[in-house]
C-alpha cells in the first residue's frame, strides 16, 4: 500500500519550505494543503490540537508537528535516499544544536527588523549579523553545513534565505556586504531543484511582509 502523506502548510512560512525541501530531497509524493491562518481548518485543529500551527504532517493518517520534528522523522521514514541526519552521534547531535540555534535565535530577531524602528532595529540587524558570523564559522570551507551534500542544518535554514530581501529592504542594509559566505552558500543550495522549487519568489515575501506591517500597525 502506498503512503499517504498530506502536509498542511502556509506557503510563505519558512518552517513549512523546510518540510517541502526534505520530501523533494527523499521524493515523497504528498498532497499540498494550503492553510488560511486566521481561520484554522477544522483538520489542522484536529490534527495539531495542542500547538495549532503549521506545517503539520499527515502520514498515513498520523500527524508528526513542529518543522525540525517533521524533517527528523521524514529522514527516518524515508531512510533509502538523501540522508539528512549524519550517522555519526556526534555529528547528529551537532547538526541539531545549529538547527536549533537558528529556531531559537534567527526567527526572533529577524522578526525585529521589520516589525521596530530606530534604536531597536539596529540592534535587531546587529544580532543578527553576529547570529550569520557564528554560522559562516559554522560553515567553514563545507560547500553545505551537512558536508559535501544538503543537510539538516542546510534544510533547517536555506528557507530563510527568500526573507532575505525582505529583511534588507525593511531594515536598509546588505547581507552580503556583511555575511558574503552565507550568501554564496544559499545560492549553492538554490541550484538544487528540491531547493529552488520549495522556496518562494523574495518579491512576494516582502510584498507579504507590508501586509504583515499594515496588520501589526507598524509604520
């Protein structure tokens, strides 16, 4: 019997292309369900009943929720193609605490930069250069943070990267004046196809991030 896999999704969320780039990496055939956020379907409730959110995984008629969660477990269910997760503990347990440092650090402050003004959004750019400095180190001279081939950490971040002219446009600076590693390396992601067909057009991130700003009522 084949798989049946549904991923509900919101298409500019960067957490969502994440799930998107480890299934096109594996080759997973799944149905795409886009979600409308300030009105939850009555299948995401149900199938996320205690965070609520997106992406949330249907495989099989069983829910996996959180995004790095979902990625662990479609490198687990699909073990025969494109390991994302290194053998090594070691290296596995490295891998998470970046994937980690870019949930817990990179979502918050970038949401600073188009979400504050003055004082407060040149400490969010500054946090945030530092935060990409940690991770060209992080980088070294690996084509990919996962080594010669697209990794976790690769898959948890590279998403970000169709924010990026958001980010710059809303806070008036350049990435790859700062960061020009960072750059070189999600434009080497970006030639691959479960990469280029997973992440969206920056235009319409930013044209998404003045609608944000219009909700929020920030200038």
């Amino acid at each position: 019997m084949a798989d049946e896999v549904t991923l509900l999704d919101f298409w500019a969320s960067p957490f969502g292309i994440r799930v998107r780039i480890a299934l096109a990496e594996k080759g997973v055939k799944y149905e795409y369900s886009e979600q409308n956020l300030r009105d939850k379907s009555a299948l995401l409730l149900q199938m996320n009943p205690v965070y609520k959110k997106i992406p949330t995984l249907i495989h099989n008629g069983r829910s996996v929720c959180e995004s790095l969660i979902i990625v662990q477990y479609v490198d687990d269910a699909w073990k025969g193609k494109a390991p994302l997760l290194p053998s090594d503990p070691y290296q596995r347990a490295q891998s998470r605490f970046w994937a980690d440092f870019i949930d817990k650090k990179v979502f918050e402050i970038t949401k600073k930069i188009w979400t504050t003004k003055g004082e407060e959004l040149e400490g969010a750019k500054k946090d945030f250069i530092e935060c990409l400095k940690l991770l060209e180190g992080e980088l070294g001279d690996k084509p990919y943070f996962g080594g010669e081939n697209l990794g976790y950490v690769d898959v948890a971040f590279v998403p970000f990267y169709c924010w990026f002219y958001a980010y710059e446009t809303c806070g008036n600076f350049s990435i790859e004046a700062e960061c020009p590693k960072i750059i070189a390396w999600a434009k080497r992601c970006m030639q691959k196809e479960s990469v280029s067909k997973s992440l969206e057009d920056p235009k319409k991130v930013y044209e998404f991030v003045l609608e944000l700003k219009k909700r929020f009522g920030v200038d």
